[in-house]
C-alpha cells in the first residue's frame, strides 16, 4: 500500500457522547483528595498535620485554570543566559535522543527532510548562513530543545534545559498573521512548542498553543481524509501524521486542564495513517490515537455532570472500558509487555502506550475509588457493602496503579527515563494518589504497611527531582504529605523531608530519599543495599499476618482479583448493566454525580466548595 489509511469503525462501540462539557472534574481529583485528608485531619490527634490545611500553598498560581497571575510564555525564558548552538556531533546525538522518545508513537517531523536540511546546516558556512535564514531552522532549535530535555545531564545554566534554543526559536517565529505561509513546517514548529511547554509543565501555555496549532492545521486542511489530500503521496503520508499528533496533543492537554478540547471529533474523518514508503508502521500512532480519543470521551461524557442518565453512564463506562481493553490488545506484538515476567522488559515506545493505556482506565474509574475514601471519612458506608462490581472496578484501577509503577521500575533499570518526560511523571503521580487512596481506607489498621509499589513512585519521582525537574519535586511533596495522613510513622512521609527548591530548579541539600525502607537506592547512590526498582515487583498478597489489602473498599477479603498475565480483571464480556446489579449502578453514577460536590470546573472555586463541604461539622453532622 502507498500511504493508504485504516478504518477505525470499532471505535463506534464507544461513540462521541454530544453533550457539551459542563465540568471535568477529572483534573480536580488530587484536591479533591486533599481536601478529605484535611477533613479527616480534624478527627485524626495522631496527624502529623493537624495544624490548618495548607489550601493552595504548593499550586504554582500560573498553572491555575483562569487565573490573572498565568501571564505568557515570557514568563518560562525570561533571563536565559546565551547558549551556543550545537555542533554537528551534537546535534546528531540529541536527534537520535528526540527520535527515540518521540518518533514512533508520535510523528512530528519528515525524517528525510529534516536530516537533509542538518547536513546542508553543517555543510559549509555558506550553507548554513541560508539554512538559518529558514524556517526549518527554528524547527531545528525546538528538536534540539527537545532532546536536551531527554538526555541526563547536570544543569549548568539557569532555566530547563534547551530553554536557550527554545527562546531563540520564539524569537524566530513569525506573526500569527503570517504562520500559515510556513506551510507544514509552520504545523510542526507550533507543535514541538507546545510539546516543548508540556513537558516543562506549562499547563495553560501549552493550551494556549495547542489551540492555534489546531485550528492552522484544521486551515492546512491536513485532517481530510487520505483521498481529499491533494499533494504528493508522501506529503499526504506525513500530513495526516502530524495532524494525529496534533489531535493527540489536544486531547491530553485539554483534559489535564479540565477545559474542552479545541476540535470537535463529530467534525473529523477518523482516518487514520496507512504503511507507506519511507515512514515508521502506522499501528503505534494509530493506537496512541485510540487511546488519546477515548480519554477524551471519558471526560466530556462520564465527567459531564448531569450529561448522562443512570443507565447511560453505566453503560458509557462499559463502552469505553472495552473500547481501552480492545486498544489495550492491539498494541503490536514487539511493543507489547509481559506482565507475567516479573522482571521484564519495555522498549520505549511500548512503554509510553501502556502508561497512557493505564492512565486512562485511572481516569476512568477513580471517581469510584474517591467516593469509597469519602464514605470512609464520612463512615456513611456499612462494612460489607460494596457490591462485586465496585470491587471489581477498585481492584482494576488499582491493578492498573500498579502496573504503571512496574512500566516505570522497568525504564529505570534499561535507562530509557528522560528526566523531563510529562507523561512518565504525569503516570507515576497517578498511580501513588490510587495507592494512597487504597491505604487511605484502611488508616486505622496499625499492621499494614505503606505498598513498596508507593516507595518506587517515591523514588521515581525523587530521580526526575535530582535532574532538575521542578513539577517532580512539587509532586514528590504532595505525594509525601498526603501518604503522612495515611501512615505516620513512615520517616519517608515525614513532612522534614519535603523537598527544598533553589532558585535555579537545583533541591537545597540534595534530594531525601525513600530509602528509608529497604531497597529503595537511587541511580547514582551507594549500592549497599538492593535498588527497589531491583526488587520483585508483586501485587500485595494476603496473609494470615497480614489483613488483606481489598478489605473495606475493595469488598472484602473475598473480592476477586485476577491473574498477573491478563490485561483487565473485569469482565466486559457479559452485559453489565445486568451484571452490575441497581445497587452497584446507582454507586457507580453517584460517584460522578455527587450533589455535594458540585464543581464547577474552575480550581479555585472547586477547592473552596470542597473545604467548606468537608469541613468538620460539614454535611449537617
């Protein structure tokens, strides 16, 4: 086949909901949980927190939904000492290392095209006194930009790294006016800027780019179908690539931020990439693709509060969990991982499929998970009542929470983290907040301790914290303070060891460690003991001395539970509308609809409603 395109028919098992996003609660999860720690810290004298909550102390304000302190892009470049532009060597190297990262599951640029182009830079200086004077050349400082952030090198220069190049290619980009006569190479600049602010955890400027990256390609006509493409087929092959990896950009963004995403999947051709000459298989994109659609499905349906009946929600859940699972199973056979292998291997793009996989079952059922951890602050919920399918749905996420953590051990030890990879510590975040919530139900039992799984998340996100990255030390002392409500006597969850951030990104007397547990060594630290990362990777097991992890909010210690070697515990071959039962059908539209959280979608507001809703005395106790 010459560049042809696949049909992605089976993705009408899950359609488009056509409701209007009212709220996303999805990316209010992490202070909605806040917010009932705080709660239950009024009721807990042994909370090494009990003094007054610390509200929205550790947000960056920039980074708040609709707020005035988010200025611009400025604010990320501003006072970035001169950087010389690398050299020949260089730029092969940090080349290699974006395309490693980004260039099979992802496609943002014409491999030949640009490998020409940086050959005729380095040429002669007549050469690459033309090339700088192109376009191509402020694509060149962004992939360079890029692949600093991939690499592990000590920080030199105040700001991320690339921040130099990526402040260079800013100033070079023209009016938005005059963009579209950049053509496809202005599509790929917009979006590697927007990649470039994503993973320096500019929330609202990667927004903010996303859109107008969106909208020139809608304009390029660069999401019509294969046929309707009027150009060469190898311009039509990398065209359609791009606009998936913009659509892709779009959605995830959009639903980190809660706020709608800036095109409408009724409007578009799902006409997905075919093998053609000259480029990568299409399946890893065409999957992620999947993946990336049906995340956002999960927040303008099931997040839309009101959108959907009880008995379409259970229904939509249903759809779009096997829609995940279907997508789950047609990641190719040499990106797949055995998950019955202990110890196995990852490569790096299937490593990022299945992080997003599992991220977006999170998203998909925790809802459910922090409505178990309100009943138990509120102690509305009689022991013994969770229905099997909640139980089931619990032991999913939380198995989902756990496999994630697993992806990342295993990068760890084949080296391939970049230590300002977005969506590494996006996934590792995620899990600990589900390991949290799970021992979070069983706070008041002295003999279960924190999982190792938490201790490795800890550890991960110490190791992106070490490189510089601001977002992992931020998330590494949320992580921690919420893990001290659960289990005080843990040194690890100590508030003593929050981490201390310089002015320049680098911690103020080096980063503490997890390892206050065995096996919990850092790369780069004496290897006295066994790196947790080392460590066999099992999900807790029940034991006579032990209790059972499943307990109260996961159903009892006879909830199922499923084998290492499947994909999803839950069964989505039978009808579950039938098989969930009234009772758990209304638990499960409850947990999206809860009349005592009504969130509005904006941050401020949200936190504010919550605090005063789980406030001791709140809900007329």
């Amino acid at each position: 086949m010459d560049g042809g395109h696949v049909d992605s028919g089976q993705w009408t098992k899950a359609g488009r909901n056509t409701a209007s996003i009212e709220s996303a609660p999805g990316p209010l999860f992490e202070q909605r949980l806040r917010s009932l720690f705080h709660e239950n810290n009024g009721k807990d004298r042994d909370s090494p927190e009990r003094d007054a909550p610390e509200h929205l102390e550790n947000e960056d304000p920039r980074d708040l939904p609709f707020t005035p302190e988010w200025t611009s892009t400025n604010e990320l470049i501003k006072g970035i000492p001169h950087q010389a532009f690398p050299k020949e060597a260089e730029s092969n190297r940090l080349l290699n290392l974006f395309n490693s990262y980004m260039g099979v599951t992802q496609h943002f640029l014409d491999q030949r095209t640009f490998t020409d182009n940086m050959t005729l830079l380095f040429q002669s200086q007549a050469s690459r006194a033309r090339q700088m004077d192109t376009p191509w050349f402020t694509l060149y400082l962004l992939v360079m930009a890029m692949g600093k952030l991939m690499e592990e090198d000590p920080r030199e220069v105040r700001g991320p790294p690339g921040a130099f190049w990526f402040a260079e290619a800013m100033r070079r980009l023209p009016p938005l006016h005059s963009i579209s006569e950049y053509g496809i190479v202005g599509l790929e600049i917009l979006c590697l800027a927007t990649t470039y602010l994503q993973w320096n955890d500019r929330k609202n400027d990667s927004y903010f780019f996303v859109g107008t990256t969106v909208r020139l390609a809608l304009t390029l006509g660069c999401n019509l179908p294969f046929s309707e493409q009027k150009c060469l087929p190898s311009e039509r092959a990398h065209r359609m690539r791009v606009w998936w990896t913009v659509y892709m950009l779009d959605q995830r963004i959009s639903a980190g931020l809660g706020r709608p995403a800036s095109v409408d999947d009724r409007h578009l051709s799902f006409d997905l990439p075919g093998p053609s000459p000259g480029f990568d298989s299409p399946e890893p994109l065409n999957v992620n693709v999947q993946i990336a659609r049906t995340t956002g499905e999960i927040m303008s349906s099931l997040y839309s509060r009101g959108a959907l009946s009880q008995a379409d929600l259970v229904r939509k859940m249903r759809n779009l969990l096997q829609s995940l699972h279907d997508t789950g199973r047609s990641i190719p056979a040499n990106l797949a991982i055995d998950f019955s292998n202990k110890q196995f291997e990852v490569t790096r793009a299937g490593a990022s499929l299945y992080l997003r996989l599992f991220q977006a079952i999170i998203l998909c059922i925790r809802p459910i998970l922090l409505q178990k951890v309100k009943d138990k602050v509120q102690k509305t919920e009689k022991q013994g009542s969770v229905s099997s399918a909640i139980s089931q749905l619990c032991l999913l996420c939380n198995e989902s929470a756990l496999r994630i953590i697993r992806i990342l051990m295993a990068m760890q030890r084949q080296e391939e983290i970049a230590p300002f990879a977005f969506f590494d510590l996006d996934a590792a975040f995620a899990a600990a907040f589900v390991l949290i919530m799970r021992g979070f139900a069983h706070k008041n039992d002295s003999q279960k301790p924190p999982p190792q799984e938490l201790f490795q998340a800890i550890e991960f996100m110490e190791y992106l914290s070490q490189a510089g990255n601001n977002a992992a030390a931020q998330r590494l002392k949320d992580v921690r303070q919420f893990s001290a409500h659960v289990w005080v006597n843990v040194v690890a969850f100590d508030k003593d060891h929050d981490v201390q951030m310089g002015e320049s990104g680098e911690e103020a007397g080096g980063v503490p460690h997890a390892g206050n547990t065995p096996g919990s060594v850092l790369p780069g630290q004496s290897d006295q003991q066994p790196s947790a990362s080392q460590m066999p990777l099992t999900t807790p097991t029940p034991s006579s001395s032990v209790p059972s992890w499943e307990g109260e909010m996961f159903g009892g210690p006879d909830a199922d539970t499923y084998g290492a070697d499947t994909l999803f515990g839950l069964n989505l071959d039978e009808n579950l509308e039938q098989a969930f039962g009234l009772e758990a059908a209304e638990g499960i539209y409850n947990s999206f609809n809860d009349p005592t959280l009504p969130l509005t979608g904006v941050d401020q507001l949200d936190w504010a409603e919550l605090e005063k809703m789980m406030a001791p005395g709140g809900y007329g106790s």
